[in-house]
C-alpha cells in the first residue's frame, strides 16, 4: 500500500512533530515507536504511564430496538448483562466455533452500543455484521472510526493524572469494565476502565476527532512531569504479550497450518463466552459449547486428545539464552507439541520488599517470554525445548508471565521465582518454648503499654474477662439443641455442662437487654460466622415447603459496595457467595449495591436506594459496614416495604458499632430492623465471638427463620462454641450494661474531637466535616493514592497501629490510600477529647514530616495503661488472684 493510501489519526501530526517513527499498520499510518525506544516505552507504561493512540481501531455503532437480539444473534457474549455506562470483552464467532475477531462492546447511556475491533479486520468485521444485520428489521449500524478517536492511558499514575485533568464528571468506579461520562479541556469524553496491557489502573477514551488533539496534548502535558510518555505499537504488542493477552493472526484466527483456532484456546474465553438461555442459537454455539465440555475435562483431568479442542494457547518462558519468535517450533524430546504464536525479549522491573508493602525500585532487567499453541494434555511446569535455527532452547510451560491483582502495579513473576520462606523453628522444646512465652511478653508489653492503638476492629478485654476466658470451660464442650420431644427444653450431649448452661441463659439475657430484643443466639464464635448462620438459615427457611427439591438460593440481596466499606463477610466475594442466586440475566450474583451520595460516598443515597428497592424488591437487604462514619438509614428504607406482599427481610451487620447501640447512636430494632449480627470484640468490648438477635414474633411465618437460625448455629455452624471466650463475654456484657451510658457517647466525642484536630493539623479527612467527619467511633483520612500501605508501616514503628483502608476511589488494598481509625480500645484506657487533640499533632508529625515520634508516643501511652468502664479494686482484686493461683 502506497503512503498515500495509508489512514491518518486525528493525532498523526502531533506524533510526526514528536519524533514517531511512523510505520504502515492495517492500513493507517500509526507510531511504532518514538525517540525513547520500544523498551523504555514498555518500562514507563509499567512504572508511570503510557499514552497511547489506538484510533485505528475499528468502531461501530450499533442501535435500534432489534439492537440486543442482533447483538446476541453476532457476538459470543451475553449482552443483556451490560448495564448502561459498562463495556465486556467479547469475539465474533464463526459457525465452526473458531473466532473472527476479538472485540470490546461498551454499552452507552442512549441505549446504543459501541463495538470496539481489531484495526485489521474493521473491514471484514463491518461487511459480516451488515451481511447479518439484514436478518434483524430494526438493527442500526454506523461506523464512527472516523468521527471518533480513542486513546489508551495505561498505567500506576494515570488515575491521579486524570482526576486532576478532568473539569466535570468523575472516573469510573474503580473496577474493570466501568464507564464515566466526563469533561476534559471544555471536551465531553467518554472514560472506560478498559485496556489491553495488563495494567491494573488504566483507561481507554473515547473523543471526538477535531478535540482528539486538544485532549491528547492536555494528556501528556499534565502526566509529563510524572514520567509517563507517549508509546507507539512496539510497546504495546510486548505488554499485552506480558499479560498473555491474544492478537488477533497470532493467538487468535488462523494457526500456522491455516487451520481455525478454536475459541477455547485462549484463556480469556471464558469471560467473553456466554451460554445463556437469553441469547438463543447464536453464531457458533454449538460448536463453542463442545469445546467448552473438553476444556470443563481438562480442567477436572478427564481430557483425552480431541480435535474438538487439541491445543490451547500457554504461556512459556525461556530458560536458556535467545528469543523465540512467531513460528518457531515447540518439542518434548522429539515428539512435537505445538507452535510459537508470540514472542520476544521483553523489560521489567525489580521489586523489593515483603506483602503490601513490596515496592518497585530503580532496577530492571530483560526476559525472553512467549505465547504458543501448544497440545492440551502439556501441564504447566513441563519443561520443554524451542527450535530456534539449529538450536533447541530449554523453556517452561507457566501459568503467567505477571500478574495485575496488586495495583497500582503491574508485577512481572519471571520463570523460577522463589517465594521467600519463613525461618523454621529450630532448637529443643523447651528452649523454643521459652523463646515463646519471651517473646509473647515482649509483643504484649509493647502492644499494651508503649502503643496507642487505633485498629477499630480490635479491642482489649478488662482484666476479668481475660481471665475468665482461660478458667476451665476454655477446654471443654457442650454441644445442645432444644427438642420438641423433650418439650422444647436444650438437650446437652456432654456431662459437667450444668454451669454452662447457667451462663448462656445469663449471656442470652444480657444481650437481649442490651440490643432491645427477645430473641438472642450466642454460640457462634465469631462475626462472619453469624453471618453465614442468617444466609444458611434463610436459604433453608425459604426451602422449607419442598425439602426434596435442589434448594433454591436467595434471590435478590441488597449491600453495602465492598470499596466503599462494606463487609466482607456480606459479599459474593465472601460468605455471601455460597447462599445467593445467580441473576439469570446478567450471569452474575444477584447482589445489588446500595447507591452513595456523589458529595459524601460514606453516606447512602436514600432516594436512589428507595427506588431501587421499590424497583428490584429484594429478598434481603444487609446494613452495615467495616468502614463507617454514619448511622445506617434503616427506618428510611423500612418505609418503602408499605406496599410489598413479602417484605425484604432487614438484616443490621453492626460488627462494628455493636457496642454503640442504643439513644447514643442507633437502635436497629426501633428503627424497623429484623435481624442484627454482629462481632462481640470491637466498640462492644467482648471476647472475640459473635451475635445474632432477632424479633420474630412466636407462631408467625418468620418465627421459623429464627428456629432455623437456632439450627443452623448447631449443628450447622459450630460444634465446640469455645467456652472460654463465651464466659468471657458473659462478663463483657455485664461490664457493657452496667457503663454503656458512660462509654458511649465518650467514644463518638473521641471520635470527632480527634477528626476536627488531624484536619486542623493539616491531615485529609474524609467525612462530613458538618458532623465532625463522624458519627461513629471510626476516623478515615487520606494519605494519598497507593501510599496507606507505607504510611500504616511507618506509623507502626512510631507504636501507632492502624489499618490502611482502601477507599472508593482505590483500586485495590495495595492501592489503598486510607488509613482507618477507630478511638474505642484507647478511649477504654481513658483518652479523653483533649488527649486525642494532643495525640493528634504526634500523628500528624509522623505522617505529614516524617518525624520518628516513637519515644514520644510512649511517654504518651504511659498516662493511658489502666483499664476503665469495667469492674475493678476491692472484692474484684481478690477474685482475680484466687483465678491466678489456680495455674
């Protein structure tokens, strides 16, 4: 093809006026690199940043009201999934189960859709999908390539780079796939968290051609200074190929013999094949869904050699010195097993350090890695040997050749790695016994007389409740269930649990009274424990007409957003996940997020909430969060249930702020809860176990959830519901009942007095400073994207203890850039407001100047070791030493 011939992008001059060296690609003239070198490219999109234009892609439009069935009918993906503003991965499959093209379909707000391909095939792609689209009576099709252009802005900064560029609207939310509608440089834009580098932060952006420039200049000039550079297409074929993404003539569409590669070869279809019900007898099913059984054999190590699916793509990393390239043949002994699709020499940098804090430094090194296509039954860690010219080159089959789940970084893991292994113990048993108990004092004296703890989840015990927990129930058993037969009384099956049963018939009582409830289950032993009870329960109380029939799950849940502080004990990512249905529409669980107000995201957006759950009616709605500066908004959202046949059950996580329940902060039940769950050990100062309280009225429907709450606990969830710790908080709920007036609203004035002094301090607060920033015992400050990590370690060694605490913006917990206080353990050790104010400026030192405040934290920590809103002197001193004298 002549220049003359070739396509431009809207950005073809600014790169020819900065040095691209432009090459001929599908037809466009386009960057391959520019005067840093593909290397350098590739080392700065991992470390910084990359911008990238990637205009050449083909772009589709596709509306109408027969838009979906058309759609269904082409692509391989189910597109009833995509919600507006949210984009999928997807191929265009052929009759034969083979792949026409890789693709990306984003769904916009105007009900239209947006089809993403590949620049080499836009033309074939766009003949095929007319030649289709005639089948459909209201399909619409518009190629937008040349009305649009799209950059791609990968990497660790971009996300701060782009917050600061953006003049309205917001970034999407911080999971792949989302959409954002925004405004940059006086130009509407469209923001997908898409990309094809492997980068956990990064975007793609959709613009209009004549502002392309102006968006692309505004681009580069605010990321400049970060280091993040313009990348050509050298760099971005050897990132996609360290994040084993497939290419379209290489891993995907003909193998070397011209033969169709099926779809299945790739590991990413999965994510972009759906067979369900929905999209009917689409292009290629049936040929799709015989290769999906071999890979569900291989998977379970029942494949046998088929031609449904003889190879799959594999990653392999080179073991001896030399590159493979595209063609090169892949041997075990003589017999060969398959084809290099992709490979080169690629960079990448070193990182150091241990867990959330490892960090990438200034060094880096270089890698010979490839794709191929490689027979099914090849393991991975098989070693094998490439044919390059006269030379067979020792490489191993790997599972990866870097992995993204640690924002904002993307981590190379080159062939061999070693995970660093933790000294075993060594020495006789009773020297390392001694090095024990040594070194458990040396934790326990530091922890309790030199630290100021501000870990809102952890609580120190009084001294009577430490010691009760280790007297002799802390080894015993005393498994029970109240039988009918025996006139609904508890039958125990161990003797010697006379005493036992004594103290949970008192702990029952305690709690009850303190929650304001009738009924109260005390043998769970831990917060997420009496969670998974309730989503056990309910799933067997709603099955409880047809015991025969597989159990149908909970059909729809309401929650909290994990990244904007919710459980996780109430997500599909954990507990939940085992007791929820799936939504047959979007494949995925059926678990929907409450909404958050766009000025305070710590705070529920009760009229977006209240149409939702008029809207989807729910099964069950979960209150409570991990991260919370606010009461939840229950009686607002109880009042939606007037017109409900079946009301939502209302269920009140308050693991957190259980201790604070009552006039001083909340009170579940008068508010309209039904169930409230909760973790014994944090504001409420128990031993570490959990609660369920209800208030099921007896001969009513709802009254048997509660019984099979009672019957999942025992036998369903514990055996042994460790005694010691329930005897523990026996004590704890005494001591909570009797100074819960005094020690409530102490720890919420805590609360702010400590958030109104870090801000005057100059630290970021989050929150609502018209409430103080809190409601609740828990301060959140920002610290700056991807930094709490380090921060939270840092103050650690000042003998400051807190969590870092990924916020709503951040991608990930190793992206975190909160830190989460909560004031209750210290304010047990009587820290008043003026002890938090002065506090305040030791913290700030160490965070904002990097002073070392250490010595000083604990000659602060001196005045705050003696233990209050607990009993104490006189009788309770000579009890304790009659518990001692018994060891």
């Amino acid at each position: 093809m002549s220049s003359d011939t070739k396509r431009m992008s809207p950005l073809h001059a600014w790169h020819s006026a900065h040095g691209a060296k432009m090459v001929e690609f599908a037809g466009w003239d386009m960057p391959v690199q520019y005067g840093t070198g593909i290397v350098k490219e590739h080392l700065a999109t991992r470390k910084f940043g990359g911008l990238f234009d990637v205009s050449h892609m083909g772009r589709f439009r596709i509306g109408g009201k027969h838009a979906i069935r058309f759609l269904q009918h082409v692509l391989s993906n189910n597109v009833e999934t995509l919600e507006p503003l949210m984009a999928e991965y997807t191929l265009i499959p052929d009759e034969e189960g083979g792949v026409l093209d890789d693709c990306y379909l984003y769904r916009l707000q105007d009900k239209t859709f947006l089809l993403v391909v590949n620049a080499g095939n836009a033309e074939k792609d766009w003949a095929y999908l007319r030649q289709h689209a005639g089948s459909f009576d209201d399909a619409s099709l518009e190629d937008d390539t040349d009305k649009t252009s799209m950059i791609a802005f990968q990497g660790p900064l971009t996300g701060e780079v782009l917050e600061r560029v953006l003049e309205a609207g917001s970034l999407p939310l911080p999971q792949r796939n989302y959409m954002s509608e925004a405004t940059i440089s006086g130009t509407e834009v469209l923001v997908s968290r898409t990309g094809y580098t492997g980068e956990p932060i990064g975007f793609e952006i959709f613009v209009s051609s004549e502002k392309a420039e102006l968006v692309w200049t505004r681009l580069y000039e605010a990321g400049r200074d970060d280091g993040i550079v313009p990348v050509g297409l050298g760099a971005r074929d050897t990132l996609r190929l360290e994040a084993g993404m497939p290419l379209y003539g290489h891993e995907l569409g003909l193998d070397p013999d011209g033969v169709p590669i099926p779809a299945f070869a790739s590991t990413l279809a999965g994510a972009a094949i759906s067979f369900s019900g929905l999209k009917g007898d689409y292009i290629g099913r049936k040929r799709l869904a015989e290769q999906f059984e071999q890979i569900g054999k291989l998977y379970a190590g029942l494949y046998e050699p088929s031609d449904v699916l003889r190879r799959c793509i594999r990653p392999l990393a080179l073991l001896d010195r030399g590159v493979a390239r595209q063609g090169h043949e892949v041997f075990i002994d003589d017999r060969k097993v398959g084809v290099v699709t992709s490979g080169t020499m690629i960079p990448f940098w070193v990182f150091e350090g241990e867990g959330a804090t490892m960090t990438i430094t200034d060094e880096h090194g270089s890698r010979a890695i490839a794709l191929a296509f490689l027979d099914a039954e090849v393991e991975f860690e098989q070693e094998v040997e490439v044919a390059v010219r006269n030379r067979r080159l020792k490489a191993e089959v790997v599972r990866w050749h870097g992995r993204s789940e640690a924002p904002p970084y993307y981590r190379s893991l080159p062939v061999g790695y070693i995970k660093e292994e933790r000294e075993p113990a060594s020495g006789e048993g009773a020297e390392k016994a001694m090095l024990l108990t040594q070194k458990a004092m040396e934790n326990h004296e530091w922890r309790q007389q030199r630290c100021i703890n501000l870990i809102p989840s952890e609580m120190t015990q009084s001294p009577l409740v430490r010691l009760l927990q280790v007297s002799d129930p802390v080894g015993r058993y005393a498994e029970h269930k109240g039988l009918i037969a025996a006139f609904e009384q508890e039958v125990f099956y161990y003797q010697g649990t006379d005493f036992i049963a004594w103290v949970e018939d008192r702990l029952a009582a305690e709690m009850a009274a303190f929650l304001d409830c009738p009924l109260v289950e005390t043998r769970l032993i831990s917060g997420l424990t009496a969670n998974a009870t309730v989503f056990s329960a309910l799933v067997d109380w709603r099955n409880r007409a047809n015991r025969r029939r597989e159990p149908e799950r909970i059909r729809l849940v309401m929650n909290n957003r994990l990244g904007a502080g919710g459980h996780l004990s109430a997500q599909t990512l954990g507990t939940l996940r085992d007791f929820v249905a799936k939504d047959p529409v979007t494949e995925r669980f059926a678990v929907v997020n409450f909404p958050v107000c766009e000025d305070n995201p710590y705070r529920m957006d009760v009229e977006e909430t209240l149409k939702l759950v008029n809207d989807l009616e729910p099964e069950l709605i979960i209150f409570g969060k991990s991260m919370v500066l606010h009461p939840e908004p229950v009686a607002e959202i109880k009042q939606a249930f007037g017109n409900f046949e079946v009301p939502p059950i209302i269920m009140y996580d308050m693991a957190h702020v259980l201790g604070l329940v009552g006039p001083h902060f909340q009170q579940p039940f008068q508010e309209g809860a039904d169930i409230v769950t909760g973790s014994t050990h944090k504001t409420f100062f128990g031993t570490q176990r959990g609660i369920i309280g209800s208030v099921f009225e007896e001969n009513t429907p709802r009254f048997e959830l509660w019984e099979a709450i009672n019957r999942r606990a025992f036998p369903g969830m514990v055996s042994n519901h460790h005694l010691g710790t329930l005897l523990g908080l026996l004590m704890a709920a005494i001591e909570m009942n009797t100074f819960k007036d005094e020690y409530q609203p102490q720890v919420t004035a805590n609360a702010k007095a400590f958030a109104r002094a870090l801000k005057h301090e100059g630290v970021a607060v989050e929150g609502d400073a018209a409430v103080d920033f809190t409601e609740t015992h828990q301060v959140v400050v920002n610290v700056g994207h991807a930094k709490a990590c380090q921060v939270a370690q840092d103050l650690e060694a000042n003998n400051i203890i807190v969590n870092y605490q990924v916020l709503p913006a951040d991608e990930g917990s190793t992206a975190s850039s909160g830190l989460r206080m909560g004031v209750a353990e210290m304010t047990r050790f009587g820290m008043k407001e003026t002890d938090f104010e002065t506090f305040a400026g030791l913290f700030a030192d160490a965070v904002l100047k990097d002073r070392n405040v250490s010595s000083e934290v604990a000659r602060f920590r001196e005045n705050f070791r003696t233990m209050h809103y607990c009993f104490s002197g006189g009788p309770f001193d000579t009890l304790k030493k009659q518990v001692l004298e018994t060891f």
